[in-house]
C-alpha cells in the first residue's frame, strides 16, 4: 500500500505543470474583438488512442491556409469542464508552409526527443488526452500578432518563447 502511494506521488510529480492565471495580463490583450469573433475555432483529436500516428481527424486540418493552432489537454472526469490550455502556435501562410504542415511537426519533434524537450514531454505524457484546436487567418500580418497576443496573455505551460517579454536588469541583492 504504501509502494502504490509512493508510485502515484512519483506520477503525479511527474504530470505536474504550472498554469499562470494573471488577470492583469488579460488586461494587456489588445486584439479587437471583431478578429477575435470571425475566429471560427475547429477541433480535432490530435493522435490515435495509442500515441502512435495521427487520429482519423486530423486530415480535417487545412493543407493550404495558416492561422493559429492551441494544444489543448482534456481529461473524461468532466468533459468539457477539465481542458488545460497547454500550447499556442501559429503557421503562416507560405507555398510550403500551412496549418497542416506546421502541426505534422510536432510529431516528427516528438519522435526525436532532444529537439524539443517540452514538446516531447507534452505528447509524451497526454498523447491519447491531446486535442488540437485551429483557427485559419488569412494574412501572416494578423498571425503573428494574434499568437504574441495569446501567448503573453496566458503564459500556456510548454511555450518555450514568450514573444514580447520583458527581461529587467539583474540587480545585485548583496550590497
């Protein structure tokens, strides 16, 4: 009994993250409201139940327009209650760039570890709880300050840059 409890600790540990809820960041979010109300979100289950390709949804995904894409993480104790906003990303629109494409990389990161640590370890640990949720932009101009946007507003947990942080200068605490 006391094995399992240690087991379940270690578990928990490892599946641990931390979410930021910043209110005053929010504040700062100034995307107008009618690009965010022509954002028709679409979502897609992003691998099969075994963790080993794509689900069946995911050629839904448009192969010739750009937009943002968020990586949501779902649990079935309460669905539609208990989503952890994980990842923000965006694909611009470019002859051989498009939302498809740009997501299909995640997995190949996936598959090779070291190239992003904390890709590898948000497939690795949610796989079959993994969705993936889309809006198409039309133009790279509005993607790129949409994503900078989101992701200073939230802080999701496995984005590695924060577009537009500030980084203050180092004071020395021992003078």
């Amino acid at each position: 009994m006391l094995n399992e409890a240690f087991e379940l600790h270690k578990e928990a540990k490892l599946h641990t993250f931390s979410f930021s809820m910043t209110p005053k960041l929010w504040q700062n979010f100034s995307v107008s409201q009618d690009i965010m109300d022509s954002l028709q979100w679409k979502e897609v289950k992003f691998l099969n139940d075994e963790g080993t390709a794509f689900s069946d949804e995911f050629d839904q995904i448009p192969n010739n327009q750009g937009g943002i894409y968020i990586f949501i993480i779902k649990s079935k104790v309460l669905p539609g209650i208990s989503e952890y906003l994980a990842y923000i990303g965006r694909a611009q629109v470019t002859p051989n760039h498009s939302l498809k494409s740009r997501c299909k990389r995640y997995f190949r990161e996936y598959l090779n570890e070291k190239e992003r640590p904390k890709i590898t370890a948000l497939l690795n640990f949610f796989k079959e709880h993994l969705y993936l949720k889309y809006a198409t932009v039309p133009d790279n101009e509005t993607i790129v300050r949409l994503e900078a946007e989101l992701i200073n507003s939230i802080l999701p947990p496995f984005n590695d840059a924060i577009p537009n942080k500030v980084v203050r200068q180092a004071v020395n605490a021992f003078v």
